[in-house]
C-alpha cells in the first residue's frame, strides 16, 4: 500500500463518497420493479456523490482544478495541478441493479498523471497507483498479466452511451479481436476495465470517444503495473487529445503492439 500524504487525501475522499453510493445502490435494487424506475434516484446519487468528493479533495488541496463528470471544469489557483473526477463509472450497470460500478479519481500535474485511485464499493476492492510507487490493490503489489498469446488473451473493450461516436467502426474491431483471442467483453466501466488490465484480469482493453475523468486514474495503473498506454491508434498519450472526447489502449508489454496493429488491419479494410 502507498501511505504518502497525497494517497491519504485521495483514499479518504473515495471512502467517504463510496458510503453513500453503497447505500444508495440498495436502494436502486428496491427501484428495479418500480414502474418509474431509478433513473431520477440514480442521477441524484451520482450528483450527491461528485459533491462528497469535490468538497473533500477541494478541502484537502485548495488551489487544485477540478474536470468533474457532472460539474464540469473548476479553475483553481494552482495551474500545474487538476483532478479528473468520475464519481460513478459504471452508471448503466448501477441503474440497473448489475454490481460492477467505481468511483475514479486521478491527479494530474503538469500534464501528466501522477496519482489514481480506483474503487468498487461492492467488492471492497482499492486500486491505487502514484508515480514511481507502484501500483496495489488493497495491499497486493500488482502486475499485468504475462500472458503472450493471443489465443489466450481476455479483451475488454467500450463503446459509447446511446450510440454515440461510430458504431460501424467499434463493430468491425470487436469482429477482428474476437477473432484472434481467446474472448472479448463489454463490462460496463472503463475505470475497472483499466484496474483490471493493471491486475492481470484482463490483457488488454480499448475505447475511443472517452473522456479524461473515465480514464485517468487508470492510465497510471496500468502504467505503474508495468504496463502500455496509448491512445487506440497506438499513439499519443490519451490526455494529450485537443478534443473533449479522448482513446486509450492498455495492455501488456507482449499483446499491446499485436491487438493495436490488429485494430489498424480492421480499420484498413
């Protein structure tokens, strides 16, 4: 585990926000055979929990700049520092009773990111990360995977909500992936799918049309896991797009090259 003053701020804040999502989700599941449904509660869950975790880190470090899922882009005093805050990744899946959501909140500094952590209140699972300090879950060291073959790779991907971005396109690259590995799956929450890489659960994961707040606790996951992070053309560093809408591709030293030039063969043809 890292016991650095900036993880402890950040910990604290994910906890404390996570008490009411928890609960909150107990109720969701209540809601399930409702005729209205959870819609308006989840929406209110999500906003009760982006203020938890504004005030807290806001409280904690106060001339930091805040990119928030629901709130947007919060100035602060201190240029050279901004968290990315989503505080629920996975809202579909918690809109619909499924257990697998987090709340994400990474740091960056000068560009870069620094520090993340990643947490599923469900499962009690802490991932953490900070530069040249490794990357845990609870207090387990963690490394990518170390799988080299394709056949036996898991691949995670994501696709936009409501259709959005292009659809034909993500279709052909799950078709040519699916064809090589050993499966591919759709989980919900690019915050875990980015733990999950750095864990060695999955081997690899990609996703365009994502935004900064989704992604940058996990970039430095990966990266502290030993792992590559690109953007999904296998370029630039996914936060260093001009636009709102970002790609990431994570993965494994020995399978990130080869899913990345299978993803260009699908978009040749």
């Amino acid at each position: 585990m890292i016991n650095s003053p900036l993880m402890t701020v950040m910990v604290d804040a994910v906890r404390k926000a996570a008490r009411g999502l928890k609960r909150d989700f107990g109720e969701v599941e209540n809601l399930q055979v409702s005729r209205k449904g959870p819609g308006n509660f989840v929406s209110a869950a999500d906003r009760k929990a982006e203020d938890v975790l504004r005030e807290a880190l806001m409280k904690a470090r106060p001339g930091y700049g805040l990119v928030l899922e629901e709130n947007g882009v919060i100035e602060g005093t201190d240029k050279s520092h901004t968290w990315h805050i989503d505080p629920l990744d996975g809202t579909t899946n918690f809109l619909h009773g499924i257990p697998h959501f987090a709340i994400s909140v990474g740091l960056e500094r000068d560009g870069m990111i620094v520090a993340g952590v990643i947490y599923d209140p469900i499962k009690d699972e802490l991932f953490v990360a900070e530069r040249g300090k490794g990357a845990y879950l609870n207090n387990r060291r963690l490394r990518v995977s170390g799988r080299q073959e394709l056949a036996d790779a898991l691949v995670a991907y994501g696709s936009p909500y409501l259709g959005r971005g292009d659809q034909p396109r993500l279709l052909k690259e799950v078709a040519a992936v699916m064809q090589v590995t050993g499966g591919a799956r759709r989980f919900g929450s690019a915050a875990l799918d980015l733990a999950y890489v750095a864990c060695g659960r999955n081997d690899f994961y990609w996703e365009r049309d994502i935004q900064s707040w989704d992604i940058a606790a996990g970039i430095i996951l990966v990266r502290e896991a030993g792992g590559f992070v690109t953007n999904a053309d296998g370029g630039a560093e996914p936060l260093a797009a001009k636009t709102a809408a970002k790609s990431v591709a994570a993965g494994n030293e020995a399978l990130h090259g080869e899913l990345i030039a299978i993803l260009r063969k699908a978009n040749a043809a």
